[in-house]
C-alpha cells in the first residue's frame, strides 16, 4: 500500500474521529446531559403528592436549582399509612440547604405546572450532600379546597335567609319598619332641638 494514500486516510480518520467527539459533546451541552453529572440528591417525603410529576422544577428560595429525578410510593409501618418520597437533584455540589428547611409543592399559577419549593431554614447544620431529607408539609388538595368553600358558601346563604326573616338585632333592624321609623323621628327631633344632646341629666 502507498503510504502517502495511508497517510491522508490517517488523517481524514482523524479528522472525522474529531468532529463526532466535537458534535457529541455540544449535543449533551444543548440539552443538558452530563457524562458525570455535578450536584446531589436529597429526599422530601410527603402524604399528597398533589400531582406533581419527574422533571418538576425544583426552587430554592425562589430560584431554580434542580428537579425531580424520582418518586417514589411506600408504606410507613410506623405511622401506619402510605407516602410519598421526593428524590430531587441539587445541580451544585456547593449549594448547601439547612436542615430545618421546609419542603413544599407548589404550584405557578392556580392551574399551572407544579414544583418543588424549599424555604430556607435558620439551622447553622446542613443536610447530607446525598440522601439527605427533609418532611414537606403537605399541600392542600384541589377537593379539600372546593369544599372548604362549599361550606363558607353554604354558611353566607343561612346568614342571609335568618336576615331576611328578620332574626337576631340586624335582621330586625333590615326587616323592622317600626325600629327604621323610630330611629327617623329620633334624628328629626335631634336635628329639630340639638340642645338635648347637650342638656344631660346629672
């Protein structure tokens, strides 16, 4: 074999070996896949869940630092009931979260994309850079709301019937002509001879 036609496949081999490394390199920049991938996981376990979903943004403070890598169902033989584990994934090794932080889902919006939210402690201890985990406090679900507001509905609508009928001092103050004219002719005379107001009796 010639070795000039040896040496230009050599370097066209090269060439091609160096622009499928180049291409797949900024294929894992562009969307954010890591052949080692920097940060940590730690853990949030919850009651309801409230339907948030893997790749659910995490915040910190109110900043995004993460998602959620993983949920998990399982049964708390102590407690008696099942829950839910939160994996979520810090993406700096050197973002550290305090151990008394609160961990809630939340959601942007009144119907938009649920999240991850951590509130900040005050404990000058940290949670364990992998597996460490915090107990969210547990979202109140959309039936719970809607009844919630069913019941003070309900409660404005007998208020409102006991007023019409004329129950309790208001609502026979609203319902009582006799109360309304009294309270006219009071005001006439006080306007007709407002010395009284000043003569009191001793």
């Amino acid at each position: 074999m010639d070795t000039k036609n040896l040496s230009f496949e050599v370097k066209v081999g090269i060439f091609i070996l160096v622009g499928l490394v180049i291409l797949i390199l900024m294929i894992f920049s562009i969307g954010d896949i890591y052949f080692i991938r920097p940060g940590y996981h730690i853990k949030a376990i919850f009651n309801f869940a409230n339907g948030i979903a893997i790749n659910a943004p995490v915040r910190l403070a109110g900043i995004e630092v993460g998602e959620v890598d993983g949920i998990r169902l399982y049964y708390d033989s102590e407690e008696g009931r099942t829950k839910v584990e939160l994996t979520a994934w810090i993406k700096k090794d050197d973002m550290l979260i305090e151990s008394d932080s609160r961990a809630v889902i939340n959601t942007l919006g009144m119907l938009g994309e649920k999240y991850l939210e951590i509130y900040p402690g005050k404990n000058k201890t940290f949670l364990e850079k992998e597996g460490g985990m915090l107990v969210g406090k547990d979202p109140v679900s959309m039936e719970d709301m809607t009844f919630q507001i069913k019941q003070v509905a309900d409660s404005v609508t007998v208020i409102t019937k006991r007023l019409e009928n004329g129950e309790g001092t208001i609502g026979k103050f609203l319902t009582d002509d006799s109360i309304y004219n009294n309270l006219e002719d009071f005001t006439a005379d006080i306007k007709a001879n407002p010395w009284k107001l000043m003569n009191r009796p001793k």
